[in-house]
C-alpha cells in the first residue's frame, strides 16, 4: 500500500507476515495509520528526513522549549552536514564513528559527544516505528571527552562576591538565592511573590523563565524533584522585602511622571526599571560587571550554583541532604560534585596514610594494641 512519508510525500509500503491475518493486520495498522494523517516513514528514509519529523512531532511537543532548541540546533550545525544524506536504516558504526572523530577534530570532543547522545535519542525514537531499524548504531559508539563540570568559588571568594555585589547591584537579593540555595539562573528570574513565604522563611520553585519561539515565558520544570520547597535564609528576608519597597517605588515613580510601566500580571520578585521580569542575560552582565569591579576571576551563573554545592560538601553535608538543597534529578550529579570538591581531603588523607607507614614503632604499638584487645576478649 501507499503511505504518507514525514515529507510530505507518498511511498510505496509492504507489510509482512506469517500467515495471512498477521500481514493483514499490519495492513489495517498501516491503513488506519494513513488515513489518520499519521506519516508512516519507510526503510529508505534518511536521517536528514528522520530528524525533521522526530523534531517536530517528538521532540517538540514532549520536551521542554530548551530542550528542543537544544536538539534542533545539534542536528543542524552537526548531525545534518556530516550524515543526513545517509540512509538510517544502512549507517554503519564505522562510518558513524569517522564522523563523530571528524567533528571532534574540527569543533571539540565534548561537541561530539553531545551530537551522539541527540543521534542517540533519535534512533531510539526512530526504532519503535516500523521502518525495520532493529538496533542503535549510536550506542555502540563512544567519544572521549574530558568532564568539566565547571569552576567553583570557595567560601571567602563568595563573600567577596556577595559584599561587592551588596553595593554595586540592586539584583544583590538574586544572586544571595543562587549562592545560598543553589538555585539555577532560569528559576531565579521566574520567581514569583507567590511562591515566598517570608514570615515563615520557606520558598517554592514552581517555574522557569526561557527564551522561546513564542518569546520568553515562564516554563514548568523538568521535574518535580525541582519543585521541592526550600528554607530560606535568615539573610535574605531582609534584601527580598526591599526588593519589594522598591519595585512598589518604582512603579509608584513612572505613574506619577508619565513613564512606561509594565504591570506584571504574574507577580516576578526581580524585574527591570520599567516593571518587565528580569531576564538572564541581564543577570549574567550584573554579575560580569560585579565580578570585574571586585577583580575576580571567570565565574558565571552555573559556576554560583555549583560554589553552592562546593561549600556544602566542605561543611560535611551528606550527598543525599546537598541533592536536595540543589533538587538534582540523579544522585550521580550530586556525587560528581561531591567527589571533585573533596579532592584536598583525600589528599590529606593519604598524606596521613603515608606518614603512618613510614613510622614502624607506631605500627607495632597498633599491633601490640590490637592483641591486647583479643586476648582481653
């Protein structure tokens, strides 16, 4: 029969069985399936086919706007030059491996490994319609690249931070939630009045602030690990009422003197000077600019959360208390974190070690010790 392909176009399909209601059933599938405007893509699709339509009626309508911008974007600056003419169900891993090992060439490792895992995730769609794909070729194909979790300040850096940016930015309140509580840049611009309770000190993380097609909007999370309810800060009731007298003053002031005043409808705890909902870009140049004055090094948005999880780890806070305080959907996350922050301490530990082997008296009067304790028993 002929079936409606993701382009737009019509081709020729068989169905297969061993017996003759298994083939007629597939059959009616097919049958049902096109006349429900469903495309039914066929074995000599190619990937530069595939990815328009996993895009558009996978990805897009079941991962969030980041989410598909991200994906979009690998597959048009990587994925499609290098092997979109292939056909999907022919790619090898060889060939697939050449290209991933060409692309980490040109651009770097860690791009290459992002563009297998977005490959991956469309062959895996790919694999649950009837096009005969029976395996993941990206799967089997693996590209080194080293983990940079990114730089993290430590505890005096961060209050050096946060005392310049108390008296260069009135955006001080924000960047206390990013240090304090770990929270991510999209969640501190999406904020709202709504989601603080200041008199009993408890914030809820309810949505983030993205930039997408329809323009930038406040989203759901990714999960709801994320929407945990956190304590707040004794040091930050005080900045987050201000930021309130100010933004009542501020509109208070465009009214009476003519100037544009946006009313924002949903309530956002940092907005602009005209009343729009602070956005991350504006944020990031608040905290290059602070960062500059004070002579500090690179740091960005991330960096703050991850100083976050960092000083947790050396005040000893367990793996499973910082996954919360930070709302990471893995534990793995977190222990990526643990175990880089805890590199001087196992240095120490093994200096320790070391001294220990190297004094002999002290290991036969741990081991005169340890028979004493036998045989007392």
């Amino acid at each position: 029969m002929y079936v409606p392909q993701p382009d737009g176009t019509v081709k020729r399909k068989f169905a297969y069985g061993k017996s003759f209601d298994e083939c007629d059933g597939k059959r009616r599938e097919l049958l049902d399936r096109a006349n429900d405007g469903i495309p039914t893509p066929t074995r000599d699709m190619t990937l530069g086919q595939w990815f328009d339509y996993w895009l558009e009626v996978i990805v897009k309508p079941d991962l969030s706007p980041g989410s598909y911008r991200a994906y979009e974007q690998t597959v048009r600056n990587h994925l499609r030059p290098r092997i979109g003419s292939k056909v999907m169900v022919k790619l090898g891993i060889k060939e697939l491996r050449g290209a991933m090992q060409r692309l980490a060439e040109e651009k770097t490792a860690k791009t290459a490994r992002h563009a297998v895992r977005v490959l991956s995730a469309a062959l895996t769609a790919a694999m649950v319609e009837d096009i005969g794909l029976t395996r993941n070729v990206a799967k089997l194909v693996h590209v080194r690249a080293a983990t940079d979790s990114g730089k993290s300040w430590d505890a005096v850096t961060v209050l050096r931070f946060l005392a310049a940016a108390r008296r260069l930015t009135v955006y001080y309140p924000a960047f206390l939630l990013l240090c304090l509580l770990g929270l991510r840049r999209a969640e501190v611009c999406g904020l709202r009045w709504d989601d603080i309770d200041l008199d009993n000190r408890v914030l809820w993380i309810e949505q983030q602030r993205q930039r997408t097609s329809a323009g930038t909007i406040d989203v759901d999370l990714k999960s709801e690990t994320s929407k945990a309810p956190l304590p707040l800060p004794a040091q930050c009731i005080a900045p987050l009422r201000w930021t309130r007298m100010r933004t009542a003053w501020l509109r208070e002031r465009a009214i009476s003197r003519g100037r544009p005043w946006f009313d924002d409808p949903q309530g956002h705890v940092f907005v602009t000077r005209t009343g729009r909902p602070l956005l991350a870009e504006n944020l990031y140049l608040t905290l290059q600019r602070v960062i500059e004055a004070e002579g500090l090094g690179k740091m960005n948005l991330k960096g703050l959360r991850k100083s976050c999880g960092t000083l947790l780890v050396h005040l000893k806070v367990h793996p499973r208390v910082i996954k919360a305080i930070l709302r990471h959907s893995r534990i793995a996350t977190t222990l990526d974190i643990y175990a880089e922050a805890l590199d001087p301490d196992v240095i120490a530990a093994v200096g320790q070690l070391d001294r220990l082997l190297r004094q002999p008296a002290r290991i036969r009067q741990l081991e005169a010790a340890r028979s004493d304790s036998e045989a007392a028993g």
